[in-house]
C-alpha cells in the first residue's frame, strides 16, 4: 500500500486537488474537480497515522458504505469512493451555504427562528430515517443550510445503516457520540434507535432558545450518564421569552426515555411547523426540574436499562441470517492456511447463502514492551491488516452488506475472538490451526482454546500431512 502525498495542483484518480478547506481529528477536507462533473466537489481524506485511534479507519469504512446508498437533498451527493488499499477518499458534493455552528453566537434566537431552524433539521432526519439511516451524531458543526433554504446532514462516520452490519457496534464496546448531544441509548451503547436523533436534536433546540447546553459539556462517562435520569433547567427558567409550546417541544425532546419522545421525526416536525397546535403538558408550564424522589426512580431504571439495553432492530437483523466469522492469520508464511479457510468459507456459504461472512484479525498487542502503528516500512499496520482482509475475501465474489472486516487489538488474541464472536452473535467460527510444536503443545493455541470457550459451533481448518487437498478438520466443534 501507497499513500499519495495530496497537495494542490496534484491529480488522483483523475481529481484535480485544489485548496485545503479543512483539517480535523478525523480528517481533511480539500477542494477537487473533474472534467464533466460540473458541481462543486470536496474529497474527505481520513486521518491515518501513527497511533490513530483505529475508530478513525471503522467509521470511515461506515460512511463509505452509507454515503452512496444516501440520495435527496437532505444529504451530500456521493460522486466516488476510493477504498483503504491506496489512498483512501470519498468525493461528494461540496455544499455551499452556511454551517450550523456559525449560529451559535446568535442564540438566544426568537423563538419562531428556533422552530423554522427545528423544522429543517426535521425534515432531514425524516428523509435520512425513511432510507434506514440514523445519523446518530446530529450537532451544529455536521448540519449545513443551503442556499436554498434546505438542511443538509453531513458526516455519517457514526451513523447506521439499519440493512447494513454496524461495525462500530460490533468492534468497539464504548458510547460512540459527541458528549453535549448523545443521547441516553446511545450512552447505553444502543445504536438502533431513531428517536437518538431527536433528543439530538433537542439539545441542538434548547442551545438556540436559551443560549446554555442541558447538561453543560461532560467530559467523563459518570457525567454524560446523568442525562439518563436527571432533567435538564426548563428553559423558561433561563429564558422567559420562550413560549409554552416550544418548552413543551423542547422537553419532550430531552426526555430520558426515548418511548416518551416524539415517536417519530414527522411528528415532531409538525409541531414545530404548527406551534398552535401542538398540545401541552406539564412540561409547557415546568419551572423547575424534576424533584428528588422523581429523579432517584429515573436512576433506578435507568440502572435496568443498562443491563437490558433493549436492542429489537439489531435482534431483527441478526436474526434474519446467521453470521459466519472467519479467523484469519495475515502472517508471513500462512498463505497456504489462508486458502484452505477461504475453500471451507465458500462451502458453507454455499449451503447458507443467506449468511453473513464477518472475516476478523487480531492485531497482537505487547503486554509490555509499547506497540508502534507503522511497520518498518512506514506503513499503517491496522490499515495494511484491513487490507488484506479485503484480499482475502475478494474471491467470494460476496456483495457490500454480506461480508465485512475486523481487525481487533488486543494482547490475547483467543480472547478477542471468543468476545467478538459472543458481542456479536455469531453462529459459526472457521478457524485455522498452526502445525503442531512442542511450545504450542505447552501453551495452548488460539485455535484450540476458541474450540473449548465459544459459545457456538467451531470448524477448524488445517493442512493435510501429506500432499491431499485442504480441508477442514473433522468439523471440531464447541456448542456451549
């Protein structure tokens, strides 16, 4: 693999690079064109280097899997992508017009002008929810007005895609959000719910009325969690211009249990369309938040929602079709292994055709000595590992949605496997086994602890001592 060193004037792909518009934490922005797209266009570079959290490279995976299936006006229009392999990039429509955040510095803005603004952002998430996306990290700097009059949802590296497998849930087991702006599922690492967006979007309502943030900007877990059992200041409270019906909207929007927000994005961009009609509660006329006893019963349930963290979508998907998890060995010398593994993957998609092929590696940390993220040739490990993961996979001829790619950090590398396959409900695990050695005798290896502690059926592959076909090893198995 070989990066391209972008700088203006130089071409990729065909792409004339123009000026650098942006550089973040997770990527680059630059400004490109192409003879025969006559719309302004930007290529989004993710930010791969040394010690790059590897959510840098998942989400980037996420939203090159999401843009393209993305259409209206409600969403940039996704003109290339460029996998992982070379130079990664997604080229999509630039919008003009202005970012969200610059209005920031207005609020408190009039209470109709917080509405109309609700209202667009409402109808986005009406036409991204209606094509099974979830954004899932609505706030100022990723909404753009165009100069139409439209709103824009832009960055879907943490979004999901209801038909599509959700890497960042299944790789990473921590609350993937913006901390003013996630909302309490999400805190609970539930990814399929809609109405996240519109206590999303909540936030972004009571920071245009009131100038103030509901839970402030929480910087540790312990206080992003308490947005799942404590009310925020009513804005009233902190705004007595705001009327009763957009506190009303407001706090229906906040509330901790998304069953009672609005049930859907339509509902609630009626009501901001329509602020005569909106009918009040007790939250229209709240002056103070929730008092003790309301507040300890909050946080007691909120206590069982941890541990249920219902998850009906995800249950609905994963039990639509078995998944598959191949166990591959990227190292120097395992190629003979690797095409073994690949022939018994294909039989047994071959009898489940239905299934979903979820090929992980393990990138073996150092317990003790540190671990570097570039190999002696400077080039990124995790990357490189995805790569050939992408490779391997290749031959299957399977299409985007039925197979996808995990490279897991961990110190031991049985472990992560068994997890993964537990985290994520896997049905089958195809795993390679090394030669036989007198030190792995001594120590166990990976493949044979995988067989004794999975929680489902194991098939491990090996090479035959003689020169007869590769095949798989009398069908070890482990149901637990």
């Amino acid at each position: 693999m070989v990066r391209q060193q972008l700088e203006t004037g130089s071409i990729v792909d065909g792409f004339t690079i123009g000026e650098k518009l942006h550089t973040g934490g997770m990527a680059s922005l630059w400004r490109v064109s192409k003879p025969g797209i006559d719309i302004p266009l930007v290529m989004k570079v993710p930010s791969i280097l040394d010690g790059d959290d590897a959510t840098i490279i998942v989400g980037f995976e996420m939203e090159m899997m999401i843009l393209p299936r993305l259409s209206g006006v409600h969403v940039p229009k996704c003109v290339a992508v460029k996998e992982l392999a070379q130079q990664p990039y997604i080229v999509m429509e630039y919008i003009q017009g202005e970012n969200l955040l610059n209005m920031l510095d207005e609020a408190p803005l009039p209470p109709m002008r917080v509405a109309q603004i609700g209202a667009k952002i409402a109808a986005a998430l009406v036409d991204l929810h209606r094509q099974n996306v979830l954004h899932l990290d609505i706030k100022p700097s990723n909404i753009m007005i165009r100069e139409s009059g439209e709103v824009a949802l832009i960055d879907f590296g943490l979004s999901r895609h209801l038909q599509l497998p959700d890497l960042l849930e299944e790789e990473f087991h921590v609350p993937m959000g913006t901390g003013p702006y996630i909302s309490p599922e999400q805190i609970l690492r539930n990814r399929t719910d809609p109405r996240s967006d519109i206590f999303s979007l909540g936030v972004l309502l009571y920071h245009f009325a009131t100038k103030m943030r509901p839970w402030g900007i929480p910087t540790f877990n312990r206080a992003l969690r308490r947005r799942l059992w404590r009310d925020p200041v009513p804005p009233r409270k902190i705004n007595p211009d705001i009327p009763p019906w957009l506190q009303e909207i407001i706090l229906r929007c906040l509330e901790p249990d998304a069953a009672k927000r609005y049930p859907s994005a339509a509902q609630l961009l009626f009501d901001l369309q329509h602020p005569d009609e909106v009918r009040l509660s007790e939250r229209a006329q709240r002056s103070e938040p929730s008092g003790i006893l309301a507040t300890l019963k909050r946080r007691f349930r909120s206590a069982t929602r941890d541990i249920e963290a219902p998850k009906d979508v995800a249950e609905r998907l994963a039990t639509s079709a078995p998944i598959v998890m191949a166990a591959l060995d990227l190292s120097d010398g395992m190629e003979p292994l690797a095409e073994a593994l690949r022939r018994e993957a294909a039989r047994v998609l071959h009898f489940v055709p239905d299934a979903r092929l979820a090929c992980v590696n393990v990138l073996k940390l150092n317990r003790i000595a540190p671990d570097y993220g570039r190999d002696a040739e400077g080039r990124n490990i995790h990357m490189m590992r995805l790569v050939g993961l992408k490779e391997w996979a290749r031959p299957l001829g399977r299409s985007q949605g039925e197979v996808t790619f995990h490279v897991l950090e961990s110190a031991d590398p049985a472990a992560a496997l068994i997890e993964f396959a537990i985290s994520n409900n896997v049905d089958q695990i195809l795993i390679c086994a090394r030669a036989s050695s007198p030190l792995r005798r001594y120590l166990g290896s990976v493949s044979s602890q995988v067989v004794a502690q999975a929680p489902c059926t194991v098939t491990v592959v090996r090479l035959p001592q003689s020169g007869a076909a590769p095949a798989a090893a009398g069908g070890e198995d482990n149901t637990a």
